[in-house]
C-alpha cells in the first residue's frame, strides 16, 4: 500500500517545492494563538467589567428618570426584535470615555489626577554591594544610580573613591525603563577570576539571582556582573503608547506645523482627492458595465470571467504590482483605486438590474414605455438602491486601499504621514494618523448613510 | 372586425427537463368592445398565460390575437394592465405614477396634470396626490395601479387578480370601484380572479376554465354586473340567481380540483 503511494508522494514534491514544516513549528504557532486566546479574554473581560459597572450607573440613575418613548415603548416583545434594538447612546459615550480611561491609566496620564498605576522610579537611589577576591578578602562599595527619563540627559556626579578599598564606589545613570550593566572589572576587581559579588544591600547573592534594593532590583549573571534594573513600574513608555495629553499636544502641533514639511490636512486632503477621484472613475466605468451584464447575454457571457476572477482579488494584493508598472506616482494609485472600485460597482449595478421585478418591466411597456424609457425611468431608479449600496462598500474598500497603497508608495497623504513617522518612532503622530484616518472613514459611511435616505427613501421598501 | 378576438390560441410550455406543459389549447374567444369578463379556474389552468399572450408579454405557439382588426404581437398603451401587487413605481409618487404613461408619449404637462387630477378624483385619492407609494396602503396601491392604467385610455383592460391581496372590506369597495369606472368609461375589461363571488360580480361574461390542458370549460352570461352599478354589492349577492349560479361553479371547479388531484395521485 505505501509502496504505491510513495512514487506519487514523491511525483507531487517534485512538482511543488514544500517543505513540510516542522512539528515545533506548528507547535509554537498554536501555542502562541492559545495564548492569545487568554490575552484577547483577559481584555475583554475588563471592558465588560466596566461596561457592567457602568450599566448600573445608568440604570439606577438615568434610566429611570427618561423613560422610554414612543412605539417600543409599547412593544411587550422586544428580545429577538430586531426593530427594538437601537444603540444606546449611554452606552456609547461610557464606552469611548472607558477607552480614554484606559489609555490615560496605562500611560500614566495626569488627566487622571489620583487615579495613577505605579509610575517607574526617577532620580537618584543607591545600594550596597560587597565584594570578594581571589584571597578571600571582603570589601563593600557603593552604586549610585541615577535613573532619568527618556529625553533628559543629567550630569553625572562622580562616585568619592578616596576612602575605599578594593571594591570601589560608582556612580551609573540609567534611562527608566532600562537596565544598566556593571561589571567587575569596573568596580575594581584586577582580574574577574575569583572575584566576587557576595551580598547586596547585605543579603546574600549568588550567580543567576535577583535581589530587590528598594527602588529597583539587582541580578547577578552568569559571569558575575551586575544587571542593574530600576523599578519599571506598571505604564506604558512614551515609545510605545504616549499619553492622550501627548497625543493631544503633538496634534496641536501637527495641525500648524504639519510633519516633513507636508500639512496634516494637506495629507489627509491627498488621500481624500484620491478615493474621490478612484472611486469616481469606478462608477463611471463600474455601473454602465454593470448595466450591460444585466441587460446583454453576450456581455455577461463576455465580462463575467474577467468579474468573478477579479472580485475576489484584493486589491492589496494589486499593489506590487501596480507599482511595477506605473511606479509610485498618483496614475498608479489612482488605478489601483479604480480597480477597488470597479468590481464593486460593476456586481452593485449588475445585481440591481436583475433585481427589477418583471411586473415593473411589463407594466412600463404596457403603458407605451420604449426601451429607452425603460432602461432610464425603470431600470435605471429601480437599481439605485443596490448601486448605493455598492458605492457605500466601495468608499470603504478605497479609502482602506488609498492608506495601504500610500504606506507602501506615496509622497503625501495619511499613510504616507504614518509611514514616514514610524521610521523615527514618532509614536504620537502614528497614534494621529489612525484616529485621523478612522474617523474619516467613519465620516464617509455616514455621509453616504444620510445622502441614501435623502436620495432614495424607497428603499427596501419596494 | 372591432372587438378583442382570440383564435385558436395554444400555448405549450417546453421544460428543460424535456417535457412539455400545455398551458392554453385552441382557444376561441370574442369579446365585443364594452365587455366586463371575469375569468375564473383552478390554479394552473392557464388564466395568467392567456392573459400575458393579450398583453403581449407572451407570443402564443399557435393561432392568433386581433384586436380591433390588428394583430397583437408586442406590449402596447391599447392594452393596459392591473398586477396583484409590486408594478408601481416606488420612486415616484402618485401623481408621477398616474401620469407615467402619457408622460412616455411625450404629451405636455399641463394636459398630464390636468388628466392626473380627473383619475385621482375618479379613483377617490384627491388628497394623496404627492404621496410616496410606499406610505399607502395596499387598497389605495391598487387604486393608484387602476387610475395609471386608465391615464393611456387604453382600449381593454386586463387585470391579473387585481384585489386578490386586498382584505374583504377593501376588496368589497374596490370591486364598486372597477363597476363605475367599467361604466363610466365604457371600456372592455378582463379580469381574472380566484373568487366565485367576485367573478360573479364582475363579469358580464363569466368564462370558467378548465386545466391540463388548459381550455374553456363553460361560459356564462350574468346580470349581477349591470345591477351592481353604483348598488350595494351585499345586495346583488342576495339576488335569487346569485346563490345557484355561485355553488354550480363551485362544484365545477371543485371537481376539475378533483380530478387533477386523483390524476396526480394514480
Ligand atoms: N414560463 C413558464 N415555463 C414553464 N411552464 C410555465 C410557465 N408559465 C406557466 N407555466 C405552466 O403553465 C401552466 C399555467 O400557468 P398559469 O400561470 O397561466 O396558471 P394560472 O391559471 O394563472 O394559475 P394561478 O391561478 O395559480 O395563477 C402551469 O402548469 C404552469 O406550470
Ligand atoms: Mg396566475
């Protein structure tokens, strides 16, 4: 039986080159994901913790001063009603303000006032070591440590050596956050062999361990240097997540002075002018293509491989590609939109023609309708809700698409800007660019949510 | 020739499993212009068919349609027609779905206004003139669906269960509604329905069908039509003739359900 799948097994590799990962390969990848699991959990259950106390709050205290209003009122069926469920708008708000809460807790705003986690520790503290030699004579010394933040740069005082023996007395500055190394040799010893580090602070140490010295902790490693970490405490640094307050500073800044001489609306402008234009240029080519597929057969025998490949394609995927050809000017991206756009449009406006209902077709024909008249006083409204609703999915697309494709390419625009900022961990303008870009989508879905009702009040009511 | 005639119309379905469907066979009818004819049968028998094939949504296999000495051959303003539900325009209102039809022939706006606001009256919804369709209900959908049929002055009207979704009540005003506007515009309609009652009210001419293959079964001249004009409907139902006619069809067609029913099952 092996023997007469080996030759095929073997055909097959021949064929495509894979190499069979390996066990712990596939190990660690799942493990990492189960992990995950407990992180994502862990999270989720603190938020609702919160959501939890702050229904309560809501409950006892405003619900029952508005009373509900209007028809729902009414309803005595409201679970599995989907009609009855409407975002509450407490909710909402509580839920925004429990994400700034978390974020001002986890960097150690001051808008918080009181309410602060444990912050790292900052100036100057010191602890005893002592010493060992080969003859087995014992000395203590003294480390100074200065510990400041990330953008000072203090002056070191020298550590007072004149009284010492051979262990000697230094003096180190360390960024927070960080750990500062001291080896033997730098605290006197001649020649490391035999040398020593016996206790800190009097308590005694050995290699591979840790000793807390108050404001920080000393571990002793494997080739008898001191690794000197000053408490971390429990925010996060400014390189990774800076305060709201930060954010809110730099966006100041940002709004006048713009970042490597391009404005931030000026970034986001280009970004904008480019969906706008992709997306246009989708429409225009997306909905008569559409039109035709839903009118034509051979058109929709003709068109309908190039769609279905193309459809689900992401238009990510286009990018390396796009720029091999047009390089990475705007004719590129622009291009690269379109093609977001196009397949939408095209399935949007296809679907709404198919979607008239036959008696519309017979009834305009039977009251002298010409096919003209047809396409354009039936078809063309009839499908409006459905092309709407393909232009709404794709602004999404494009505006999604139009900050990738400027990651990868682009001299201006919001992706750009982010892009560009993270290279030299300007984490504040990155942190401006995703709210920047999130809230412009949101901006957009809900524009063409509003122009959908303004525009077409029939929908879904047919 | 005036009037609608129908000749020798057959009508075969082929399916794409091969088979075949006899919807219509050999149909011969004649209906003078002015005729109110209500057609009745049970489900299959091929009344929407004949119907599409008048409208001419629908080119029969065999034989031929005239009316009024012409050929039918393709959808046209001289034959109007009523759906169950679903053909208004949703996008417009109800003066702009009135006045669709002389709107596509291109005739001025003052005389659409002008012809809008005489049906509105006629259909009894002067004052839902700028209603959206989707904020009316189903009885006045129906209304507004008759009054844009008749904005073409059409030469026959062909109604395809025209109130089979309405309620009773509603059904009831509407069936008054297609008697005054048979008799005040003299125009020849044909209706088809699922109810005994209404076929009786609304058919000067009553043509029962029959299915597999689908044929016209028995044909009857009624009075209940010309005395329901502007009468209570209620009242016509307690006329003598009205019970004895109403059960004779019943049995009719509940036999013919029979009969398809025992086929079905041997
Ligand atoms: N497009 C079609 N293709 C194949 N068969 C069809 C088609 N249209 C109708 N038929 C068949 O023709 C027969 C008559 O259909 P038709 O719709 O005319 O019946 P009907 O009398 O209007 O029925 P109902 O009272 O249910 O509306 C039925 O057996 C139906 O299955
Ligand atoms: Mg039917």
């Amino acid at each position: 039986m092996i023997n007469s799948i080996t030759p095929i097994t073997a055909s097959i590799s021949n064929f495509f080159w894979f190499n069979m990962p390996e066990g712990s390969e596939v190990a660690g990848l799942l493990s990492t994901t189960i992990w995950m699991v407990f992180g994502i959990a862990i999270i989720f259950i603190i938020y609702m913790i919160f959501s939890a106390a702050s229904w309560v709050i809501h409950k006892f205290f405003i619900d029952s001063r508005n009373k509900a209003k209007g028809y729902t009122s009414l309803k005595t069926v409201t679970f599995g009603d989907e009609s009855a469920v409407v975002a509450n708008r407490f909710a909402s708000v509580a839920s925004v303000v429990a994400i700034f809460f978390f974020w001002g807790l986890a960097t150690g705003s001051s808008l918080l006032g009181p309410i602060q986690l444990p912050a790292p520790f900052l100036g100057k503290t010191s602890f005893e070591y002592t010493a060992e030699d080969s003859y087995g004579k014992r000395d203590k010394g003294t480390v100074n440590l200065l510990v400041h933040t990330f953008n000072d740069k203090p002056k070191l005082e020298k550590a007072d050596n004149s009284m010492s023996g051979f262990a000697k007395n230094s003096a180190i500055k360390v960024r927070e956050r960080r750990t500062a190394l001291l080896s033997a040799k730098k605290i006197g010893a001649k020649e490391t062999e035999g040398f020593n580090i016996i206790e800190i602070n009097g308590q005694p140490i050995s290699r591979n361990e840790k000793i807390n010295f108050g404001n920080g902790e000393v571990l002793l490693t494997s080739k008898g240097s001191m690794q000197i970490r000053p408490y971390a405490g429990m925010t996060m640094e400014a390189l990774y997540l800076p305060a709201p307050e930060d954010v809110w500073k730099s966006f100041l800044k940002l709004n006048k002075e713009g970042y490597t001489n391009v404005g931030l609306w000026e970034n986001v402008f280009w970004s904008l002018i480019r969906v706008i234009l992709g997306f246009s240029l989708g429409c225009l080519f997306g909905i008569p293509l559409g039109f035709a597929m839903g009118l034509s057969n051979w058109f929709r025998g003709w068109f309908d491989p190039i769609v279905e490949f193309m459809r689900p394609v992401p238009p990510l995927a286009l990018i390396p590609l796009i720029i091999i050809w047009f390089g990475i000017g705007e004719q590129g991206k622009i291009s690269l939109l379109f093609l977001a756009a196009l397949w939408i449009m095209t399935i949007a406006a296809r679907a709404g023609v198919s979607g008239v209902n036959i008696s519309k077709v017979h009834a305009a024909y039977s009251l002298g309708a010409t096919k003209k008249q047809l396409l354009l006083k039936v078809i063309l409204p009839n499908s409006l809700p459905e092309i709407f609703t393909g232009a709404r999915v794709a602004m999404g697309v494009c505006w999604g698409t139009v900050v990738a494709a400027e990651l990868v390419a682009a001299e201006k625009g919001a992706g750009k800007m982010i892009i560009a900022a993270s290279k030299f961990q300007l984490t504040d303008i990155v942190i401006i660019g995703i709210i920047i870009i999130g809230i412009i989508g949101f901006a957009i879905e809900v524009l063409m949510r509003k122009a959908e009702s303004r525009l077409i009040p029939w929908k879904g009511r047919g | 020739m005036s009037g609608l005639n129908i000749n020798d119309v057959s009508m075969t379905f082929e399916l794409p499993n091969g088979g075949s469907v006899e919807a219509l066979k050999n149909i011969n009818l004649n209906i003078q212009k002015g005729e109110l004819v209500s057609v009745l049968g049970p489900s299959g028998c091929g009344k929407t068919t004949l119907l599409n094939i008048l409208a001419g949504f629908l080119a029969p296999t065999d034989g031929i349609i005239n009316l009024n000495g012409e050929v039918v051959k393709k959808p046209s303003s001289e034959r109007g027609m009523v759906f169950q539900q679903g053909a208004l325009f949703e996008w417009m209102n109800v003066s702009k779905n009135i006045g669709f039809g002389p709107k596509m022939k291109g005739t001025p706006q003052s005389e659409i206004d002008e012809k809008v606001t005489e049906l509105l009256d006629i259909v009894g919804l002067q004052d839902f003139a700028d209603k959206m369709i989707y904020e009316m209900s189903g009885g006045m959908q129906q209304r507004v669906a008759l009054a844009r049929c008749l904005a073409n002055d059409p030469d026959v009207i062909l109604m395809d269960e025209p109130l089979g979704a309405l309620d009773a009540l509603t059904r009831e005003k509407m069936q008054s509604l297609v008697l005054d506007i048979w008799k005040k515009t003299g125009k020849t309609i044909i209706l088809i329905t699922h109810s005994v009652e209404e076929a009786l009210l609304l058919g000067e001419r009553l043509i029962v069908m029959a299915p597999r293959p689908g044929r016209i079964h028995k044909e009857y001249n009624l009075p209940f039509a010309e005395l329901g004009v502007g009468a209570d409907l209620r009242e016509i139902k307690r006329h003598k003739k009205f019970g004895p006619t109403r059960d004779e069809i019943l049995n009719m067609i509940w036999n013919m359900e029979e009969e398809i029913m025992g086929r079905a099952e041997s």
